[in-house]
C-alpha cells in the first residue's frame, strides 16, 4: 500500500498492485475520514481524456467502480466482484483536474451491498458533479483462481 504522497494527494493512499487494470488506467487513491466515510481521487492526465479533451466516459466509470470498492470496504471485508452499475453524466472536465469520488452504502445483505455516489471536482461552490453513479457488489466466498 502506498501511502507517501504528497501535492493534492497528500493523505490519500493506494492499493498498488492489487489491481492491474486500475493501476493502469489510474492510478487511483482513498482516503478514510474519521466519521468513517471514504473521498477517492485521482489526478486528470491527457492519457486519461477523449479525443475532445474532456476525460473520457469509460474512465470516469472505472474511477467510480473503484470508489464502490473503496468506499465499501468495511462492510465488502473480502473478494468481491461488481455485478451492476450504473452511471449519468452530468458534466465535463479536462486534464489537470483534481477528480474526487464520494458515495455511501445503501443496503448491506448478506451476499450483496448496494452503493451510490458522486464523481465531482472542486470544492464549495466551485463543486462540479461530474457523474451519478450506483452499483451492487457482490461478496465471493473464494477468488475466481482458488480452487
């Protein structure tokens, strides 16, 4: 786990390693709150943007999958895999952004756990909410590869 960072991700920290498709597509970062919620970020590169300089859809949506991971954690306490999802647009930003996810845990059962947040940047009243999203994950009792 990372956790030396510095700049605008000074307090965040990462699960390098843990997942390939993130790290390459991040990476990605969280944070835990003392009253126990969870801020995701990560930093908007060109790498990350459409061929409109906007940050692309797809990246957007793998950002908030992992703030559903992050941001459920506690209760997830396991593998787990993302069996819906669901996202609105609702605005555009480019590269040099600082992207924050925010969400909460709707409803814990005992396979599954239901979660919706926001995908903004800025704070306060220069807050942009980028993406809506919700999804349900479900608890796996063995990873795919054990036998």
């Amino acid at each position: 786990m990372n956790t030396s960072l510095n700049g605008r991700l000074a307090g965040y920290q990462s699960w390098d390693g843990h997942d390939p498709f993130e790290d390459h597509a991040g990476p990605f970062f969280f944070r835990k709150h003392e009253d126990g919620s969870v801020t995701c970020a990560f930093e908007a590169k060109p790498h990350h943007c459409n061929g409109g300089g906007f940050l692309h859809g797809g990246m957007l949506m793998t950002f908030a999958d992992y703030s559903l991971f992050a941001i459920g954690s506690d209760v997830l306490n396991g593998p787990s895999v993302t069996v819906s999802f669901s996202a609105e647009f609702t605005s555009a930003v480019g590269s040099g952004s600082f992207v924050e996810a925010r969400g909460e845990v709707v409803q814990n059962t005992g396979s599954m756990v239901f979660l919706r947040g926001q995908v903004f940047t800025g704070k306060g009243e220069n807050e942009k909410i980028l993406l809506n999203y919700s999804g349900i994950v479900k608890r796996l009792k063995k990873r795919p590869l054990d036998k």
